[in-house]
C-alpha cells in the first residue's frame, strides 16, 4: 500500500470516528436537555447560557475537523486512483498577478 493511500485512509477513518463521535455527543446532549431555569438576573442568566454555548462550539468544531479530515482523506483517495486532483495545494508565485506580472516584462523585454 502506498504512504498517500494509507495516509488518505487513516485520515478518512479517523475523520469519520470524529463525525461518529460528534452526532453520538449532540445527540446525547440533546436527549439529556433539562430546559434552562431563568431567573430575572441577567448575570445569572448568562452565567447559565455560557456551558452549553461552550459545548454546542466544541461540537462544531469537531464536525468540522472531523468533516475537514475525511474530506481530505478522500482526495487522496482520488488522487491515487487517478479520478481527482489535489486541490488544497497551493503553489507560491503562481497565479493571475504573477502571470500579469510575467506578460508585462516580456513586453518590456521586447520593446528593448
């Protein structure tokens, strides 16, 4: 098996675990909900409202991890088979700019 597979899968599975973990927390979460109890200070209001404020962003950043993972699993998956390609990778100096950039000193150069 080469690295770029096995590191495509182990990204998969481990960014399919956090999915899998992440709906197991929301939904346990959601099932355990009690209902707030508030009261007419707004301190104490706000000092209940911030543990799950705190839980429901924790969540949501493992979604996105654990979605960000898998998806980067996959493209390697892709790219290993052929079907895809890398798209998350970045090459420095090339682009539009340094493109206009280029076209503008060969006219420069040519009218030298």
């Amino acid at each position: 098996m080469k690295t770029s597979r096995a590191l495509g899968l182990a990204a998969s599975i481990i960014g399919l675990a956090f999915l899998v973990f992440t709906f197991f927390e929301a939904y346990s979460l959601f099932t355990q909900n009690e209902g707030l109890k508030l009261s007419s200070d707004f301190g104490s209001n706000v000092a209940l409202l911030i543990p799950p404020a705190v839980q429901v962003l924790f969540l949501g950043m493992m979604g996105w991890v654990g979605s960000l993972l898998m998806l980067r699993g996959l493209d390697y998956e892709k790219v290993e088979r052929g079907v895809g390609v890398v798209t998350f990778k970045v090459d420095k100096g090339v682009g539009i700019m340094t493109q206009q950039q280029e076209g503008q000193q060969d006219q420069q150069q040519k009218n030298a």
